[in-house]
C-alpha cells in the first residue's frame, strides 16, 4: 500500500521561500500522476499544481509563475517550489497520487486516489 508523507512546510516570510517534499513508500508511483493541494483556514482543499508520469504540469491560475512542481522517480518523490510567499499562501498542504489517466488534456480534471497528511506552511507579513 502506498504511503505519501509531506515535509518541508514551516514558516516563513512573505515573499521567501518554501520547498515542499512528498516522499512515497510501499510502492512506486512513477506511473502515477502527482498533485499538490492546499487548504486554508476555513476554506475547501484548493488544487495547486500535479505533474504526470511523464512529466507533463498543469499549475493552478492562482500560483502560477510562483510554484514549480517536479517529481524525482529515483527517489519515489515529488516536491513542490514555491516562491514570492504570500500570506494567503498560508494552508495545509497536501500531496495525491491519481491512478487515472494524466495524458495533458486530462491533467485538470484528474480524480485522486491516495492522500498524505499534509505539512503546514505558514506565510507571515
């Protein structure tokens, strides 16, 4: 059973930096696409960005140009860069794996399978 865990989430500065890490155990999910979520203080989970199997990367409007996503399969991992913080960066964040199909045109509208737990990122101001 795949197991992901988030790390690297602290606080931090507005306008600093953060590199988020989500390390994948018990199996290997280079076949998986890979997405990052967030959620703020009273709001739904908000999508953030996902990278497929193929490296392929769709970033959410709202982060765009802020955050990169990568995925190392070597190392079962997926991270997530994140600069210019802002203080409505602040958020639980969460990494899934999709099972479904992440061919480009579908990268939106992925449906995910496996959550971790979150690490939380705080943007002060």
């Amino acid at each position: 059973q795949v197991q992901l865990v988030e790390s690297g989430g602290g606080l931090v500065q507005a306008g600093g930096s953060l590199s988020l890490s989500c390390a994948a155990s018990g199996h290997s999910v280079s076949r998986y696409s890979m997405g990052w979520f967030r959620q703020a203080p009273g709001k739904g989970r908000a999508f953030v960005a996902v990278i497929s199997s193929s490296g392929a990367i769709y970033t959410a409007d709202s982060v765009k140009g802020r955050v990169t996503i990568s995925r190392d399969n070597a190392k079962n991992a997926v991270y997530l860069q994140m600069n210019s913080l802002k203080p409505d960066d602040t958020a639980v964040y969460f990494c899934a794996a999709s099972f479904g199909d992440g061919s480009n045109g579908n990268l939106p509208f992925l449906k995910y399978d496996l959550w971790g737990q979150g690490t939380q990122v705080t943007v002060s101001s």
